[in-house]
C-alpha cells in the first residue's frame, strides 16, 4: 500500500514516495506498435551514471522549494485504479500518480502531461515533456523530450534479441518484441533529442541516444519492408525470443532516408528504475524529473556526453584577461578544465557551461575571497 497522507515539505519529498501497489492481470494479446518507417536499433548499453547521487548532486537545489500537500498514490489505490488488465488502464495510472506529480514539481514554466501539447507530425506519444515558455511552429508547446506507457513488455527480452543478433534482427523470430525501442528511438531522430522515456508496469526506463560517429549509414543491415502500412499500426507480438542464428545477406540502410532524416544513432544508452525504486534512493518520479531538467539545459544528440558524475572542486584561474563582464553586468571566469561559470547580476547564482552543456547553480558558500559549491563540488574566486 502507499504511504498514509503525511504533510510533505519539498518536491524531494513528493517525489520519493512510493508508487501505488498494482494488480496486474494478463492482457487476451500483447500488441506493439508498428510503423514501416521507423528504423531498426544498433545497439543497447547501459546508461550507468544516471543515479540519484549524479542527478541530486546537478539537481538538487531545484527540488527544495515548499509545496502543499498532494499525494495522488494513495487516492489512487483507494479509487482502485491499481488493477490493470490492459495499457491503457495501465497509461490512466502513470499519467495521474506518475506525471502529474512530477508536472506539479517542475520549475521554471516547465511541465509534463499527454504530448497532444506538444503535437508533432508522425508521431503520437503518450506523455512529454514540455516548457510552456515555448512555442513551437505549430501554435504547441515545444517538446523537450517524449515518451510511452506499455503493459506487460518484456524490455530484457528485446535487449538480448539485440544484442545477440551481429547482423541484425530484421528476419529473426520474435522481432516484434523491440518494436517499443524502435517507436522511442523515431522520436528522438524527428525531434533530433537525446532523451526519451518507456514506463511499465515493472518499472521506467529512462533513455539517452548516441548518434554514430560519423553518422552514416551502416552496413551489413537487412533492409526493412519498405511497403508502407498505416501509421502506428498494432502487430501482435510473438514474445518467445528464438535462438538466432548468424546467416544474414548484407544489406544496408537507404542512404536517402537515413540523409533525410538527418540523424543516424548508433546506440541507446538504457538505465532502468524498477516500479518501487531504486536502493540507492532514485526513483520513477524522480527520474522524470531529472529528465525534463536534463532535456531543457541541453537535448542536442550528439556522439558522446559529459559525464554525470560530480566534478572535481576546480579553481578559477586569476588572470584578470580571464576575466570579462557580460553586457548585463554579470562576470565570466573561465576555469582550468574549460567550465565557465557566469555570475548573475544579482550575485545570487551562477551559470555553468562545460562543453556546450549549461546549468543554473544556486547555494554557493562564501569563504574568504572564494565561493564555493559543495554539492557540485566547484569552486570559484569570488568577483571584486
């Protein structure tokens, strides 16, 4: 059972809390959505420094703000909407007692709800990701990352068919059980972002994407059936994940699409938050959350990312040509390892910038003539 309504004081807090417990009955078919468009996935790796001690120590000072009581695990489980029979009882769950309290945490205009806010040609998620500072062409909110709800998916099953096949899975029975990656990783390549999300019944899967390096096409491929169905057409999955065998004529990717699309990602890198969290404190919520935040710094795809992994304290070298004020007042510093940190006029906060990646910093500690960050472990020399 969920935890008794308590007067909760932080987003931190709200976003800890347990899940409500489920009843899961098994559906009369397992049915994935297919596209003939959508391309077959490179590879899979473990994304293993997306943790709550990486992500707290970036993000934390965003989730200490005050907020009013509000725990919708509970009524949740007392309305009885822990039973799930199919996925959209399963969606109609994670969008109120998942999204909408990770929505009420966000900062900064920043929300998650039904991606219809964010409405994009050709693809049709169930939830995003969105800044209502931001508008795209369309008269919609911009959309920082997207992300789908599926029931009773066996993701380790569709990593090992991906893995195990040297050539590709396109001709191997059992294929369709990938088919939730390959619809994530479309919308990473129309939205040309890195992130994207599944969420089921046994716990979230939180995605990063990795462009090849250089991108293009890439060989020993089985070319997909190029005949196109209807959009978003369902395919009834066969779960039972044969033994693969190797003898695959090579073929490779339409160079056209692949040109057109503009994006060929080679890898999607995976790290997976089971439904009651994580031991090490990081949960679905949570996850969510950082995601967004993550996403609205910075969601260019690219060939490699800076770590998540606390940064060392770094002093600021002194030299006063290092030293420059911006044209609203603020100070620039460069420092040894190439972070820029940029004091705000206020002198409240800084703005760090590392190999094109930007964050906004709060709660730096005066000692002396420097300025210090604990949590991120960063040290600056404090402006005259």
């Amino acid at each position: 059972m969920a935890e008794p309504r308590v007067k909760h004081r932080t987003d931190l807090e709200l976003l800890t809390l347990p899940n409500p417990t489920l009843n899961t009955h098994d559906p009369e078919q397992k049915k994935w959505t297919y596209n003939a468009d959508w391309r077959p996935i490179e590879n899979v790796a473990e994304w293993s420094d997306f943790s709550y001690q990486n992500l707290l120590h970036r993000y934390g000072t965003d989730l200490k703000h005050d907020i009013s009581p509000f725990e919708p695990a509970s009524v949740c489980e007392e309305a009885g909407w822990g039973e799930i029979f199919e996925e959209q009882c399963l969606h109609d769950l994670v969008m109120t007692s998942i999204i909408l309290p990770v929505s009420y945490t966000l900062p900064n205009g920043l929300f998650m709800s039904s991606s219809t806010k964010m409405k994009e040609d050709d693809i049709n998620p169930d939830f995003a990701a969105g800044d209502y500072k931001k508008r795209s062409a369309n008269g919609r909110y911009h959309g920082l990352f997207f992300g789908d709800v599926k029931y009773k998916w066996q993701h380790e099953d569709a990593i090992n068919l991906i893995q195990g096949c040297k050539h590709g899975y396109e001709d191997v029975e059992g294929k369709d059980i990938v088919r939730p990656f390959e619809q994530t990783q479309q919308y990473g390549i129309i939205q040309k972002s890195r992130y994207a999300a599944i969420i089921h019944e046994r716990g979230l899967l939180a995605i990063r994407f990795r462009l090849s390096n250089p991108p293009e096409p890439k060989s020993a491929r089985p070319q997909r059936n190029a005949t196109k169905g209807k959009s978003h057409q369902r395919v009834i999955s066969d779960t039972t994940v044969s033994e693969v065998t190797s003898n695959f004529s090579d073929l490779s990717f339409d160079k056209d699409t692949v040109l057109k699309k503009g994006v060929d990602i080679a890898e999607l890198q995976i790290s997976v938050i089971p439904w009651e969290g994580r031991d090490d404190g990081l949960t679905i919520k949570l996850a969510l959350c950082f995601l967004a935040l993550a996403a609205n710094e910075n969601s260019d795809l690219r060939e490699e990312y800076t770590s998540l992994h606390p940064r060392p304290i770094v002093p600021i070298e002194g030299s006063p040509s290092e030293i420059g004020t911006s044209k609203e007042g603020s100070t620039t510093r460069k420092t040894k390892n190439k972070v820029k940190l940029q004091l705000s006029s206020d002198r409240k906060s800084y703005t760090c910038t590392e190999e094109g990646e930007t964050w906004q910093v709060e709660d730096w500690e005066e000692r002396g003539k420097y300025v210090l960050h604990l949590e991120l472990m960063l040290q600056a020399q404090k402006p005259e």
